[in-house]
C-alpha cells in the first residue's frame, strides 16, 4: 500500500530529572598576559619593628695594619678662657738682709784745746747738761776776726755782719761772736744769726764749724743743734750741709735752683732740673721731711711701695712742689714720679706708705691714693701700720718728679698729658693715663687725641688691643685700681 502521511509532532513533554554532574574537564591553557593595571596608592608605612637580637662577636681579625694617614689639618684654636679670679694677698717678705757698712766718715774738725789731763779711755758721750745761769759780762776781748759772708738769699736782704767775738773764759772754750751772712736765703739772716750765735756762745763747747743759721762762729755740740733747729724754723732750712745727727745732720739747705724750679720743700737735698721735672737727692743721709722742719722732726719714707709710677712717689712729688696742705694742684704728678731707696747707710724712722694703692687706708698710708689740695701730710702714719709704731727703713736716696700738662708744645711723655680731674674721680678712675674720662652707658672712656694714652713714659702694644682682647682689660684694671692696685671687679 502506500505509504501514510507523517503524523503530527506530538507535545512537548514534561522536563525529565536533572542529571548528574559530569567530571572536571581539564584545565584550561592559560590565556595571553593581560596589559598592566594602574599602579596603586602607596600604601602607609609600616610599624617599627623589634629590635633585633645582639649578635654574636665575629672572629679575632688578623693583625695587619694599613698604611698611615696623612696628617690631618691643624684645629682651630680654642676660645679664650676668662680671667681668673685673684690670688689672695701675699705675706709680707722677709726681712732682708743687713746693708753694707757704710764708708767711713769725714774727718772731723779740729776741737778747740783743752786742759792738759790725764790720758784715760774715752767715755761715752754725755747727755746735755741743763742751761747754765749767765755768767757775768767778761773784760772786753780783742776784735774777733769778720765772719764768712753768707750765699746770697732769693728773695730777701743779707743777714747782719757779725759782731766782734767776746774773750772766752779760761777753760770753757765756749764760742764767741756770730757768724756772717746767715739765714740769708729766707729774707730772715740777721735775726737767725742773732738768735743762733747767742745760743752758740751760751752753752756751746767748743768752736764749733757752725751754728745758727750757717755762718761762722758761735757754739758747737748742742749750740749747733740748736742753732740749725732756729735756722730751720726762720731761715727756710737750717744751717749749711754739714755733719750731724738726724735729722739736723747733711742737710742741704733750698738754693737758688730750687727756687727756679718752683720747689716748694727740698727735704734736704739738692735740686737738679731734668727734662720734663726736677729732681731732689740726698745721697749721705736721705731725704726728709717732718711738719716743723726737715731738719726740726723729719722723718724718712717707706721703702716699699715707691718706684717708678708709686702713688707714694707722686705724693711726695706733690709735697716738693706745692708743699704740705696746698690751697691747689694746678698739674698733677705723672706716673713717671719714681723714688729711689739709698742702701748701706742708717736706716730711719719712716711715714708709712706700705699699702696698696685703692685701699681703705687713706687717712693714714702715703701710697693708698693721691693727696687732694689741703691734705696735711703731717697725719699719715709713722713705721709699718696705720697704728704707728717705731719701724725703720732704708732712706730715700732720690726722688724723681714729673707733672702733667696738656701743652701741645711740650715733649714726650708730657705733652698733651691731662690731669686727673674731678670728671675722673667721679667715675672712679685711679690712672687717666694722660687722657680725658668720658661716662658710657656702662662704664668710662679714656681719650687722648693730641698724644695717646701712656703710663709710667710708655704707651701700649698697638696688636691685640681691640674689642675683648686681654691687653685691653688689662689696661681698664690699670686706669680703675691704679698700678699694683687691689682689684674688686673683673672687667
């Protein structure tokens, strides 16, 4: 038969059950590399982590050393340190030992003849006897001879001739009429040889070579003693140089030179001009000075202390020239003053000026600080403190003296060298070194435009002298404390 025609799809039949997993196919080839991706942030840091355990120590090395190094580069200088704090004090020295001996004296004058006596030992000399009632007025003697005429005076008449001398009587030997000129240097001779002859002719024993106020004549021993003690308070010194005990004994009286020169007080000894001063010496027995006389009470000066640039020295300069307790100072004493100590002949009873200078010790010590117009030299101590005692020193040989001017004219170191005035003292300067003191804000300035700025005739290092520079603060103690001064405060 023939074939039927195809039958109708039937409908779709309801989903069977999900079968069961089948195995993992193989794995894949990898694919190509895929292009780079944006760089991320970066990430914050991380914490710290522990630290690490101390390793053990490695084995010994062997002991080969390497070649030397080149040496290195010199280091910088170090800073300067800061001045150190003074020292105490020092305690005083030993005393030293004792001088040469002195050369042996002049000869002695001849002594007028005595009674023939018994030759026997000589005794020590006696202390002088009491003044003797006036004997009765002796026959008239023969005309004495003229007395010896007497240096011309500066400033003041001649003294009186003397008169005839008077017979002496049998064995007293004492002297007779006066001696010449005498006195003549201060306007009073013929009153001092008045005075000293007839203290001469009433107790004297003796001729003596001199009395009263110098001439010829009149009494020796104590006669003259006391006759150079009558000179002295009227006749402007004393009798002429001539041998005695201190302070009477070679003592030069002030001559025309001194008066030149403007020098008040000689202090017994002799006036030379120098270059930029005057200086006085006394090389046989010292120079001197007391407040009645030089040749009266005068007493020596403290061997320490009075060099070149001393306060002391330059108070003594003051006391020469202007005399003691002066109205003024016109000029000041430069730190070229300088005293020089005579050694190998007696010592003496001394002012004391054995401080330093800027001490406490103003009323009574000559080296503490510079005398002011009306100060009595006379109240400083005598010895070795301010409670005077009976020291001795070696005497003053020399002085040397120096004043300051502001003269443009003037040579070297005095020239432009201003004083120390008022405007200095205030701030407490003790050495202007010849300038003028300005105030700062803190402190002072020192100024000396004509000449410069010096001390004892010198002037300073001109390298490592600036700002801060030890030259500099020594300069500053320098001028604040005074030479050998006692320092309080660093600069």
């Amino acid at each position: 038969g023939r074939v039927g025609s195809e039958g109708r799809m039937g409908g779709t039949g309801p989903m069977g059950a999900p079968g069961q997993q089948g195995p993992m196919g193989h794995e894949g080839m990898w694919g190509a590399r895929g292009v780079a991706g944006i760089a991320g942030t970066v990430g914050q840091i991380g914490f710290k982590g522990d630290t690490g355990h101390v390793g053990q120590y490695g084995a010994d090395g062997l002991d080969i050393y390497g070649p030397r190094g080149r040496t290195g580069p010199a280091g910088h200088p170090g800073y300067e340190g800061k001045p150190g704090i003074p020292g105490p004090s020092g305690a005083s020295g030993l005393e030293g030992a004792m001088g040469l001996a002195g050369g042996r004296g002049e000869k002695g004058h001849l002594g007028s003849p005595g009674h023939d006596g018994i030759s026997g030992h000589a005794g020590p000399e006696g202390h002088a006897g009491k003044m003797g009632a006036n004997g009765h007025d002796g026959p008239p003697g023969p005309p004495g001879p003229p007395g010896a005429a007497g240096a011309s005076g500066v400033h003041g008449n001649s003294g009186a001739q003397g008169t005839a001398g008077g017979k002496r009587s049998a064995g007293s030997a004492s002297g007779g009429g006066g001696g010449g000129q005498s006195g003549g240097n201060s306007g009073f001779g013929g009153v001092v040889a008045a005075v000293g002859n007839a203290v001469g002719a009433a107790i004297g024993k003796g001729l003596g070579p001199r009395s009263g106020g110098g001439g010829k004549g009149g009494g020796g021993g104590i006669g003259a003693a006391i006759g150079n003690a009558v000179g002295a308070v009227f006749g402007g010194g004393g009798g002429a140089y001539a041998a005695g005990a201190w302070p009477g004994g070679w003592c030069h009286p002030p001559d025309a030179v001194c008066k030149s020169l403007g020098i008040k007080d000689n202090m017994c000894g002799t006036c030379t001009k120098t270059a930029t001063g005057f200086k006085l010496e006394n090389t046989k027995a010292g120079l001197r000075w007391g407040a009645a006389g030089a040749a009266v009470d005068g007493k020596s000066f403290d061997d320490n202390y009075i060099g070149k640039g001393s306060m002391q020295a330059r108070n003594i300069c003051i006391l020469a020239k202007y005399g003691n307790k002066p109205a003024a100072l016109p000029e000041s004493p430069t730190s070229n003053c300088a005293g020089s100590t005579k050694y190998g002949i007696p010592a003496q009873a001394h002012w004391y000026g054995n401080c330093r200078t800027g001490s406490k010790e103003t009323a009574c010590c000559s080296n503490a600080a510079m005398m002011v117009p009306g100060q009595d030299f006379g109240k400083f101590a005598v010895g070795n403190s301010c409670k005077s005692d009976k020291d001795t020193d070696s005497v003053l040989g020399s002085i040397s003296c120096e004043f300051g001017s502001a003269s443009l004219t003037a040579p070297w170191p005095v020239k432009a060298c201003y004083p120390l005035d008022k405007s200095c003292t205030d701030l407490g300067v003790k050495d202007n070194l010849c300038g003028k003191c300005e105030k700062t804000a803190a402190g002072y300035r020192l100024v000396n435009h004509e000449a410069g700025l010096r001390f004892a005739g010198a002037s300073f290092d001109d390298n490592n002298v600036g700002k801060g520079t030890v030259q500099a603060r020594n300069i500053c103690i320098l001028s604040r404390y005074g030479n050998k001064g006692q320092v309080t405060r660093q600069p």
